[in-house]
C-alpha cells in the first residue's frame, strides 16, 4: 500500500474480528516501530505486548470502560522510560523526550497496522495507576494503549479542519 494511501485509510476503529494476527504481521509492525526517531536515538520506551484476555479485560476497565480494547486479540501498550531519557537530557528528557518517544513509536505502530491490513485504535483515556498495577510497572510510564486485531467495521472519515485553519506559514 502506497504511503499516502495507509495515512488515508487508517480510522480508529473499536470492533474487532475473533480473528488471531499472524505472527509475521505483529513481527513487522513491531519492527517498524523500533524504526522510528527517538531523542538522541536512546528508544526511551517500551512497548508490552498482550494476548492474555483476563489482562486485556482489566486495561479496559482501567481505561474507564472502553472494553472494545479487550475485543482485539492483540494490545498492545506503550510505555515511556523517562530516566533512560533523563540521563542524557536531564528533566527535559523525562518530561517530554521519552513521552514523545513512546508517542512516535505508537504512530509508527498504527500506520504500520493499516499497511498490513490491521486495525487500531488510540487510547489516551485511562487511569494511569492501574495500567501500571495490571502490568507490574515501575519505571515506565504508561502513555498509549493501542488495541490491534482485524476490524469489524470501516468508519467513514470524520471532518477535519481546513488546512488554513491549522497551518501557519511564516516566510
């Protein structure tokens, strides 16, 4: 799939098919995300893999409800190492550097699945404490829960801003 044609095509999608992700396909979306930019290249993340559904179930109650995320036979969690970062960019490093690095990894993630013929969904809205309770966190920090599986329904794209109303050129 054309480059545009993925950005064109991936939709937050919350149904999913019982339908498993071939291992193939979970390998080379999780390549991709180890292809993405990271501050001074130290991948200041971590990404948790989870299949199990009693531990899927609970992420979804962590994220107030939203139990679609435990539909997908995939989910897969993005997590921030904020003193990896720190110990080269000091508190910058583990205030935003790490947060973006985990954030560009999901990106990744999510253009990869639509190439692959996956579906994903963002999840921001979750409370923080409990996604590190379910996965035994200490260090990391929990920034996205993405659910990935095939999906079960094709949303239509919702309206977006017109280009002049978000860009700002300055020349």
């Amino acid at each position: 799939m054309e480059f545009f044609e993925v950005i064109e095509k991936r939709h937050s999608i919350r149904s999913y098919k019982d339908v498993p992700v071939e291992k193939e396909k979970l390998e080379r979306l999780l390549s991709a995300c180890l292809k993405a930019p990271s501050a001074g290249n130290l991948q200041a993340y971590k990404i948790y893999v989870i299949r199990n559904q009693k531990i899927r179930y609970a992420l979804g109650e962590a994220a107030f409800g939203q139990h679609f995320i435990s539909e997908a036979p995939i989910v897969l969690v993005f997590c921030s190492l904020p003193r990896k970062s720190a110990s080269k960019y000091g508190s910058r490093g583990a205030n935003l550097y790490s947060i973006q690095d985990a954030t560009i990894a999901a990106s990744y993630a999510q253009l990869a699945a639509t190439a692959l013929g996956l579906a994903s969904c963002w999840v921001g809205a979750f409370d923080e404490n409990a996604v590190k309770e379910i996965l035994g966190l200490e260090e990391e920090k929990p920034i996205a829960i993405i659910p990935l599986g095939y999906g079960a329904e094709e949303p239509l794209s919702p309206p977006k801003e017109n280009i002049e109303k978000i860009v700002k050129i300055i020349e």
